[in-house]
C-alpha cells in the first residue's frame, strides 16, 4: 500500500476502531470489558496523536529555505518542479509527461475491487525556486498529488495521480550536497571489475590484446590489458574528481520525507485535525478509567 494512503487509512481505521471499542464498552459495561476497550483506546490513540502531531510540527515548524542559501541537513522548500533527465518521464497509463507518477489497477469481483497492478516511478526530478536549482530523490518519500485520473476500462478501474511540470511543488527533507573531491572511489575494485567486463567479452579482448595472433592471452599479453585497465580508471576517477558539488533532497533517517503539490498549510491543518481527533478519543479513554476507580 502506498505511503500516502497508508497515513490516511491509518487515521480512519483507528478512529473507526477505536470508536467500536468505546461503543463495546458502553453496551457491555463489564470491568473487563471497560479495562480492555479503555487500554486499547488509549494505547492506539495516543500513538496516532504522537504520530500527527509529529507530522503537523515538522510542516509547521520548518523555515522554509532558498536553494541558493539551502543549508546541509533537514530543509523545507517550495518551487516549481522541473525535468533533471534527458528523456521525459510519461506516466504509463496516460502517457503524459510527468515528473513522477503512481498508478494502481483494479478488477471488479462482486461488489469489491481487487488489486491487480500497482507502480511507482523513481527517476529524480528537480526542483527551482527562483534562486537556483537542486535535484529530488523521490524514493521513499510520502507523496501527494491532486493530479488524479481515473479510468474505466469494463471490469477493470486504472487510477493514476502525477506531478507535472511546472507546477509548485512542496519539499520536506534531507539535504545533501556530494562534492567530487570526497567521493570514496575505490581504484584496486573498479581494476578487477573492469578486467572481469574484458574478460567477458573475449573476442574484444583478442582483438584488443592478442599481438602475436594465436587465439589466446599469454602473460605479457595480460600485463598489458592491466596497464590499459589502470590507465582507463585512472582517467576515470580523476574526472570524478574535478566534477562539481551536486545537491540532493532525499529521505532523512528517521524523519519525515514529503513531496507535495499542495500548500503545506493545508498538509499542515489536516495532520493537526487528525490530532485533536485522537486527543479526544485519548481523554476518552482516560475518563472510563478514571469512572471504573
């Protein structure tokens, strides 16, 4: 199940479940039927106000940056969503250029859809606020989008959310910058790996390395496609090295990661509603058991 949806349902289920088990414990006033329905309201909504209220703060409580000035480390930005690739990403089921897409395909059975096809794309994109440019990582992130369309096909619903160039995007992540000159590089793997490419590919390496002609690579032979081997690395590695700073916003350990096309106030009031909501199924909960001493 998607990120997004997961948060949602999660709020629903909860309230919902939590509302049974009050309702148990009002028809069935039993101590031990009042103890289990109290606990389990309360352990369960006081998790899901902690989670809310998490959320509303870090939305609320981030400053937002400028790409120019971004500091390193957790950041808040808002700009227009560009395409970083060469080739535009299209969405699978509209086939419209996109910056990311998601999409989800269910068959009818009865009166209940079933799952049978789901996708996410993971290309980074970029994002530009006026200031400057940076890259976005969208793995792991909780997405939302009000681009949403939804197609029937018979039995067969496809429902597809994107984000669209151009369009304002909101940002809630790490931000990381990788410099060329502090790229762990690895010169003695990078030889054997690409000598076990070469060796691969044995008719190019004849070609390549085979002087004398007879069908084999004798151990001078193989010196030489050593040297070559260090020589192209070494190339390699060097033009990493000279390769400018590149930033990056992608999931942070441990913390909220979120991209949006919505205003983050309004991502904001709904984590705050749903908090106050299991706030109150919270003091509800302690009020049965307060009664039952």
């Amino acid at each position: 199940m998607f990120a997004e949806w997961r948060h949602a349902y999660a709020n629903i289920a909860l309230t919902g479940g939590n509302l049974f088990f009050l309702l148990i414990a009002v028809k069935l006033p039993t101590p031990a039927g009042l103890s289990l329905a109290a606990g389990t309201v309360g352990a369960t909504s006081l998790y899901a106000w902690y989670a809310n209220l998490r959320r509303y703060r870090a939305v609320s409580d981030t400053p937002t940056s400028r790409v120019s000035s971004a500091p390193q480390g957790y950041i808040e930005l808002v700009g227009k969503g560009v395409c970083s690739a060469r080739e535009r990403l299209m969405s699978p089921l509209s086939a419209l250029p996109c910056l990311w897409y998601r999409y989800l395909v269910e068959e009818k059975s009865g009166n209940k859809w079933h799952r049978i096809d789901s996708g996410v794309s993971s290309e980074v994109f970029g994002l530009n606020d006026g200031t400057g440019s940076i890259l976005i990582d969208p793995n792991n992130a909780e997405i939302f989008s009000s681009n949403k369309q939804v197609r029937m096909n018979g039995n067969f619903r496809h429902t597809e959310w994107a984000l669209i160039e151009g369009e304002t995007l909101y940002v809630l992540g790490e931000h990381v910058t990788h410099n060329g000159s502090t790229v762990y590089l690895n010169a003695r793997q990078d030889i054997s790996n690409l000598l076990a490419e070469w060796k691969r590919d044995k008719k190019n390496l004849l070609k390549r390395f085979d002087l004398d002609s007879d069908g084999h690579i004798s151990h001078d032979e193989w010196e030489l496609a050593r040297r070559a081997a260090v020589s192209q690395v070494e190339q390699a590695h060097q033009e990493t090295r000279l390769q400018a700073d590149s930033s990056m916003i992608k999931k942070p350990h441990g913390r909220l990661f979120l991209i949006s096309n919505r205003a983050p106030e309004g991502m904001a009031s709904r984590y705050l509603r749903w908090a106050w909501v299991h706030l109150g199924l919270l003091l509800a909960a302690c009020l049965t058991i307060a009664m039952m001493l």
